[in-house]
C-alpha cells in the first residue's frame, strides 16, 4: 500500500524540494556498517546548492544507487536523500521509548548524534521504565512535554491513543516525502497492520517471526522419575503431576513456578487447537479455530466462552490441586521465568525466550535443562509486524524531522546496527553473513534489549552459534507457520469504550484465578465470569465488533 514507485518519490520531492539547499552526491560507505566520519565526509562534499528539481534528481538517482534489499549490502543514507524537508535550522528529536536502560545507553546515543550532525538533527531519548510506562506513557503524550517519536504496540496503548488523536497520520505522500527508505524497503503488506479506521498511525517493524510456544523443563528432575521426553500436552501434565508429587515434598520446587497467572501455559494449550486472536485490548481477547480461511464472526469468541478454554481450566485445577504451584501464585511478585532460572521451578513456557533461563538454570552444576514442542503437529503463528511499532507523535513540532530519524533509524545500516547490538566491536561483532555474537561488553548493552530496537528490526540480522537444540525448534516453526488472516482487522472500541472498560475489568478478576485452577468448581466460576460480562455489557461489544468485521470482511 505504502510502498511508492521510484516516480511517485521523485514528483513528491519536486514538490517540496526548494525549501532545502546544500545537498550533493555520494556513493556510499563501502565499509560494511558504515561510520559517523563517512557520513559527515558526504555532508562536507555536498556545498553545491541545487533547484528543487535537480534535488530530487539527485535523491532519487542516490536511492536508486542503494542495495535492492535490505540485506543485500550496506545501507547508507546521506543529506540529499531528504530534500524535501528544511534541514538548514538545527532541530532535538524527543524520542520516548520503555525498558530498562543499559549501562552504556550514553556512548551509544553519543555515537548516534555525532552520525546524525550532518543531518543538522539531534536526538534526545527519555526511557520509560517497565515499572513506569503503564503510568507515564498517556501522561507523556497528554502533557506540555514536547514528544517526536514513540515506540507503541497493541499491547503498549496503540488502539487507546490512536483513538485520542495521539498520533500523527502517515499518508502516503507524506511517507514517500519524508521517508525514502521506508518507502523503498517497508514490506508493503506491513501498512495495513498499523491503520486504524482508515489512516496508517504507525510504522511497523519490518520482519513478522515465527512465534511458536514451547515449554522448558528440568531434564535432569525429569530423568530423575524416567521421564524422557515431552511429545504431547499430556506428557506436560504428567511431568508436573510426578513433580508436584516426588519431588516438591522433597526439594521445595514447584513443578511450574506461576505467578500472577498461567497465560504463557495457556499460549501452550491452544496451540493444540490451532487458534488466533481477532481482537485483543488489554484482558479483552477473541480467539477462533483457524481452518485456512477467515473466520465467521459467530465463531470469533471472548476467551471465557470458549469450550476448550474451559477444557484448560480444569487441567490447571488439576495441577493446583495436586500442588504443582503455589496456592498464593496470584500475588507471586517472582516471575516465573526468573524463578525457573533461580532453580525455584521445574519448568516454564513461552517461545524461544526460554533458552535464555534454560542457560541460567545450567550454570549450577548438575542442573540440565530441555525444550520441547508439545503442539507439533499444529500452526505456529507469526509474531505481527505491528507488534512493535514506533509513531510520530500529533504533537510533534517537526513531524519531517521525526520521520527522517526514524527513517534512518530503521533502514541505515549504520544507525540500526547501533541501536539494536550496541557499539561493534565493543558490545557486539559480525560476520560477513550478518551474524553477530555477542563480546564480553554486551552484559552492558545486550542485543535487542530496548523497544526501539524491535520496533526498527529488518530480519537481516541473526545471532552467531544459536545453539543446536534451539536452532531444531526454531527450523521446524518455520515449515508450520501461518499468517494470521483476521491482523489486518483492528477493532476501533470508541463506540463501546465503556463496555469494554467494564468487560476487562470483570476478566481482570476471573482469568488469573481460572488459569491457575485456583477455583472451587471450574464450570460455576467460568458461568459466573460469562454472566458478569454480558451484564457488563458483552453483546454491545459483540454487535459493535460484528457491524466492523462485516465491514471489513466485504473488503477481503
């Protein structure tokens, strides 16, 4: 959709072009990841001043010079390639993202203005922390404070703020004006995942992986009581029963150490079942059985409602019963990835994530851990490209400027090798085929630790030595994914905010306590749940959701 042909750029650029002076040629940096020297030595040759015309002759032909793919070689971008937007004022981009802040963040934002000088731009970061942004990030982007970009997501205030007019629009001209090289390089089938109700509030990252959902045990407890291995959701239930039975009594660790809820567990689960989510804001989520095609709406249904949810909930009151968590898991502040990797649980689920705690687990002697696909016979979804996004704000003052940053933030390999793997040969190395490996250093900017680098990840970069027991999970995820057919449907809950606000609310207070089978009587609770939010309101927000999915349907 977004994607221009090479004239649309070059007429809009004519347009507009006359504005900006100063602009010259370059071939590039054949160095590999190219430096901040290089691109200043290109500002420095470009003295001469251009007609608008010529301007965008000359950005278009440089574009034109650039690799035909990402990953095909080196990405660099000069001056001339945004003549369409005033860079003869120096301008701050206020730029707000979430995580926790590495320790060298400070070289590395240096390192990234000093690239940046020729652009006459700086780039100013403030870092919402996991502990705040739930707080801040409507608070940011309602106060006086001035705010350029910010990293969003589905799951980090996307819909709710887009629906406040919180975000910029990015139509297609300004895109092709201001955006060359997302222009040139965006998976053209990524646009619609961030258009709401008819306008692109958002970029999304540039790469939709397979996101498959496995478990981690304790090989050795598992060998311990002649278990082998895990090959169903069945072999699962009986490694936690044998667990939560011989070994809890005995050594104090649970069979899966949940806390807060067992959603990851339940990600598991319905894999068995072939399933995709059509709507999600914040607990309110419908799901339905994916057989190839879209949906009905009359089978896309709120989670409680699902009979196979149901089937789930008395598994879990099958393990609580039997011990194989703690009675007090709602209110468990450890999470239960870091308890696994403490050696305080047997076992944890969730994607490839988990070879990350299997490796902490491992450095106690003795301890051996494993990995195991109990759905493998089923569909792997992909991660959306809309998972991690990053807007320009609507009060931003120079939505250009912020555009062109995250333009080169996303496709300059330079610049996005910097924000996603640190300084090389500092934090991180690379090979020739793009794989990168980690160096001592990287404990102090670890890859693809901070949002924005999700948000601008291409898919060219892969990590060194992925060891091999992770790499045959990975492979065989990639012969089973599927698309999401419905992630192009957003659901715009502006008409039933109200109801959906209540409905939440009501799920707030069931789901964890269902999923961690934590209930006297399963059908009683998962009854009572469904009735509360019909008389919260559900059927509004189902006829609000069927009115928009026919619409919707009808277009596919």
């Amino acid at each position: 959709m977004k994607k221009k042909k090479l004239l649309a750029i070059v007429m809009s650029l004519c347009l507009t072009a006359a504005a900006f002076s100063g602009c010259g040629s370059s071939a590039g940096s054949s160095s590999g990841t190219g430096t901040a020297e290089s691109a200043q030595s290109t500002a420095a040759e470009a003295a001469d001043s251009t007609t608008g015309t010529e301007a965008a002759e000359s950005a278009a032909a440089s574009l034109d010079s650039l690799p035909a793919a990402v990953g095909e070689g080196t990405i660099t971008a000069t001056p001339e390639m945004y003549s369409a937007i005033d860079l003869s004022k120096p301008y701050t981009v206020n730029m707000y993202l979430i995580g926790d802040t590495p320790n060298d963040w400070d070289k590395v934002l240096a390192l990234a203005n000093e690239y940046l000088e020729p652009f006459n731009t700086t780039l100013n970061v403030t870092i919402m922390s996991w502990s705040d942004y739930q707080t801040m990030y409507s608070l940011v982007l309602a106060g006086g404070e001035q705010v350029d970009l910010i990293f969003t997501a589905p799951w980090c205030y996307m819909y709710t703020e887009a629906a406040k007019g919180s975000f910029y629009e990015l139509t297609d001209e300004f895109i092709a004006a201001n955006m060359p090289l997302t222009s040139k390089y965006q998976a053209e089938e990524s646009w619609d995942e961030t258009t709401i109700s008819g306008k692109t509030i958002a970029v999304p990252s540039n790469v939709a992986s397979p996101m498959g959902k496995i478990v981690a045990i304790r090989q050795d407890l598992a060998d311990k009581y002649g278990i082998s291995e895990l090959t169903s959701w069945e072999d699962y239930m009986n490694f936690c029963l044998t667990i939560a039975e011989q070994e809890t009594p005995e050594s104090g660790i649970y069979a899966m150490p949940a806390s807060g809820n067992n959603s990851e567990l339940w990600d598991v689960y319905r894999q068995q079942y072939d399933t995709f989510e059509a709507v999600k804001s914040g607990n309110v989520i419908m799901y339905y059985q994916y057989d190839g095609g879209i949906p009905a709406k009359e089978d896309i249904k709120l989670v409680c409602e699902l009979d196979f949810f149901r089937d789930f909930c008395y598994d879990m009151k099958t393990l609580a019963d039997a011990g194989a968590w703690s009675r007090s898991a709602l209110t468990n502040t450890v999470t239960d990835d870091d308890a696994f990797g403490n050696l305080q649980g047997a076992s944890i689920a969730w994607n490839g994530s988990v070879f990350t705690y299997m490796e902490q687990a491992e450095k106690t002697e003795g301890v051996e851990c494993a990995a195991y696909d109990v759905t493998q016979d089923h569909l792997v979804s992909a991660e959306a490209y809309s998972n991690n996004d990053m807007a320009i704000t609507a009060g931003s003052q120079n939505p250009e400027r912020a555009a062109m940053v995250l333009d080169l933030m996303k496709f300059d390999t330079y610049l996005n090798r910097l924000l996603i793997l640190g300084i090389e040969g500092d934090h991180y190395s690379i090979n020739e085929q793009n794989e990168y490996s980690e160096l001592e250093n990287s404990t102090n900017f670890a890859a693809n630790a901070l949002s924005v680098s999700w948000a601008i990840k291409n898919g060219e970069l892969k990590e060194a030595g992925v060891p091999e027991r992770e790499q045959v999970i990975t492979d065989a995820w990639e012969e089973r994914v599927e698309m999401n057919p419905t992630i192009t449907f957003v659901f715009d809950d502006t008409n039933v905010t109200a109801y959906m606000s209540a409905v939440d609310s009501v799920l707030a207070d069931y789901i964890p306590m269902l999923q961690l089978g934590l209930v006297d009587d399963v059908d009683a609770t998962i009854d009572e749940c469904i009735q509360k939010c019909y008389d919260a309101g559900l059927q509004n927000i189902y006829d609000e959701f069927y009115t928009q999915y026919d619409a919707w349907a009808a277009t596919r």
